[in-house]
C-alpha cells in the first residue's frame, strides 16, 4: 500500500474520480472488475442505486419496497461520502445507473470533483438481455412494468444533458460493443486518460470468481464471474437478435430507447 500525504490526495489532480453511468446489462460490470485491476484505486458501486431501492428516500424503484427501509442511507450522505477522502488511495471510481439519480429526483447531488463517463450499447442488446434476467430470476407479475420503467435510456440521456449544460463538464462517451468490446486496450487507455488514472496492461485480464459486493445472482453477474477479460460474442451480434420473438412490450421499449441511443452513440469517443 502507498503511503499518502493528505495534501497530495486532496488535489483533484493527483486524486482522480470518476463515475461510470450505464444502464443495466451495458457491460459495466466487466469494466468495473477492469479498474479493480488496478489495486491503488477505491472502486465502490451503485451507491445511489442502494438509497433508491431500500434508503429512507426511496421513490424509484417500486419492486423492491417490501421491507422497511434501511436507516442512514440518504442521497445526501453518499454525495458527501463520495466528495470526501480515501485514505490509502489514489483514486476513486464508481460504477451506477442513471436511473438511480434520474428517476428519484436527485440529479442535483451529483458529486462534485468527478470525471463522468457514459457506457452505452444498442438498446437491442440491453433490453432483450434485461427481459431475459428478469425470466432467470423468475420474478413474475410485473415483468411488462419492470422493462418499461428500468430500460434507463431516457435517463441516461436526461443526466448527459445536465452534466453537460449545468455542471460544465463534457462526458466521454463509450459504446460498449463497437468500442470496449471492439479494442478493449485502446478504450480503456482513453478511459484512463480521461479520468486521470494510470492505465495498465493488468486491467485487461482478471482471476475468474465472484467478488465479495457481487451480491446478485448468476442472472446478472453469471458472465463476468466466469470471465478472464472483455469478451466479444460474434454470435450475440444486434442483426443476429431477433427481436419479433420477443413480447410486443419488449420491442416497444427498444424502440422507444433507440433514439436516445443514437444521440449518446454520437457523442462517443471513437477508438482510433
């Protein structure tokens, strides 16, 4: 471990964070367990997402309201949480949905002091993928509901626009099968130029296993778990989906999210 001077890590320049925002079944899971590859960087994951779904100020959501919610976990507190220091780090990332923020009326307590990188991929790949998930984890009932209400494009493009014309700051943008999965080294270099963090060879190849806050099941995480690095499936291409055979509310939410797709997808940094 470095030791650290407090002064070094209060510098944004020396102390680089950064929040990757996607929606679900983006790939964002594989490119969190990248940064993870880096060891001197706090990597922590979908804290808005925690007080969204069970935290005292929860609105979004709805599904997962049958308990209580759990004490001390408010919007408030993470933003500041987040803003402060990490002792024994040189740097900070997080990985979380848009939605989380979006969708329960908290735009305005995105953290201050952090790089902002959106993970997109065709609205095809995620909302199918998403469906499937849901069928895997046998929740029933409210899987129509579900799918409308958690697609996350409108969102993603709402929280893009603020962190663009009310906080200053131009986001990178990363399609995560034209650019991660495409060149997964360039990407990730430009990633890591961007946000300021070192980029090494060792963030493109990882132990198979479950980390410990991979607490969902195999529905979600099944394929990083068993992964060694970004994986391209040649056969899971958008044109090789076929989409009529899925429920007619699942291609009206693709078509629904594609032009809030396109508009991200050129705004996104291309791999040279």
């Amino acid at each position: 471990m470095y030791a650290l001077d407090l002064n070094e890590m209060n510098d944004s320049k020396s102390f680089p964070r950064a929040i990757l925002w996607s929606t679900y079944r983006s790939v964002s899971t594989a490119f969190e367990r990248s940064i993870r590859e880096l060891g001197d960087v706090m990597v922590t994951r979908e804290n808005f997402s925690k007080a969204a779904c069970f935290g005292e100020e929860r609105i979004a959501f709805k599904r997962y309201h049958v308990d209580e919610p759990v004490p001390g976990c408010k919007f408030s507190d993470i933003k500041i949480l987040l803003e402060g220091t990490f002792p024994g780090y040189r740097g900070v990332f997080m990985k979380e949905v848009a939605m989380a923020l979006v969708l329960s009326g908290k735009i305005d307590f995105v953290p201050d002091g952090f790089s902002h990188v959106f993970l997109i991929r065709n609205p095809v790949k995620v909302v199918t993928s998403f469906y499937m998930s849901l069928i895997s984890e046998q929740l029933s009932g409210e899987k129509s509901e579900t799918v409308s209400n958690e697609a996350g494009f409108v969102e993603l493009w709402e929280l893009y626009q603020y962190i663009r014309d009310i906080k200053g700051q131009t986001p990178m943008v990363i399609d995560a099968d034209d650019d991660l999965l495409r060149d997964p080294a360039t990407t990730m270099k430009k990633f890591c130029d961007f946000a300021g963090f070192e980029f090494k060879e060792s963030m493109l190849h990882w132990q198979p296993g479950r980390l410990e806050d991979w607490s969902w099941d195999d529905a979600w995480y099944g394929t990083v778990v068993k992964s060694s690095g970004f994986i391209t499936n040649e056969k899971h291409r958008v044109s090789e989906i076929d989409v009529s055979s899925y429920p007619e509310y699942v291609q009206d939410v693709i078509r629904d999210c594609q032009p809030y797709y396109e508009k991200l997808y050129n705004l996104r940094a291309k791999p040279a």
